[in-house]
C-alpha cells in the first residue's frame, strides 16, 4: 500500500499495516449479498485467465468503517509467484447518493407498514367495542346514552 491507501484505509501508523489482513480488510459479506470469500476466489479465478476485473468492493478501515470503493483488479506476470495488483478508488460517495432513494424506498414502506398496524389495531378495538355495546343492548331492552336520549331496541 501506498502512503495515500494508508491513510484511506484509517491507518496513521505503518506498525499497524498488519490489521489490514485481508480477513479483516474485508467485511464478511459484499453489498451484493456474497460473501467476501466467494467473490474473491471468483474474481482471482478471472483474472488469472487474464481478464481485468473493475467491480465495487466494501472494504473495512482499520477503524471498522464500511467504505465502498472501486477496484480495478489484474494480474501482474512475475515468473517466481502470483502477483494481483489491485487499484482502489473511492466512490462511497457515488454509492451513498445511490443509495439515497432506496434507502428513502425502504423508509416510506417501513412508515406504511406502522400506519397499516395501527389502523388495523384501532380496527380491532372499535370492532370490540362494537361487540360489547351490541352485548349491551341485547342484555338490556334500553341503553341509557347520558342526559340526551335513550337508545331503544327492537328486535
């Protein structure tokens, strides 16, 4: 890592580069749902057939923040071993204002869901009530209403 991923990545201190292991580099599942693992693997699969992989990745800071970044991922030729070299561009931001009208979605089906629970749990006490008074009225001829009239049934 350079000096600049250093910094992106939360750390201030070089002795603290070993918290960066891929297995805590990476959160345990990806916004697209698979696991950091699995899409790894995949994407290494590629591009040691020589392809060049440009996806979204979440990465996780040295201080445990979710950041969402753009990698540019390829294979470097180097007789002795594998050698990946992996370009991270920030675009949290990009993200974030994608996000913004699901996220706005996922609240206003939240809020109706409440006002729907609500409405059917008012529901259901009026429909108790409803039940008790008609309970009322067929124990006693006549319901006294307070001082305005009298409610009288007939059946």
């Amino acid at each position: 890592m350079n000096e600049a991923a250093l910094q992106f990545m939360g750390v201030d201190d070089v002795s603290h580069l070993d918290k960066l292991h891929p297995a805590i580099l990476f959160p345990l599942y990806q916004m697209d749902g698979n696991s950091s693992l699995d899409k790894l693997k995949k994407v290494l699969d590629e591009v040691r057939s020589g392809k060049t992989s440009t996806e979204d990745w979440t990465f996780q800071t040295y201080t445990k923040r979710d950041i969402v970044c753009r990698t540019t991922i390829v294979n470097l030729p180097y007789p002795e071993s594998e050698l990946f070299l992996m370009i991270v561009t920030d675009n949290s931001q990009r993200v974030s204002f994608e996000r913004r009208p699901v996220d706005a979605n996922r609240r206003a089906l939240h809020a109706r869901r409440l006002k729907l629970e609500y409405v059917t749990q008012v529901g259901i006490i009026l429909q108790d009530t409803l039940e008790v008074l008609k309970e009322q009225i067929r124990s006693n001829d006549s319901v006294d209403l307070g001082h305005h009239e009298k409610l009288v049934t007939i059946e």
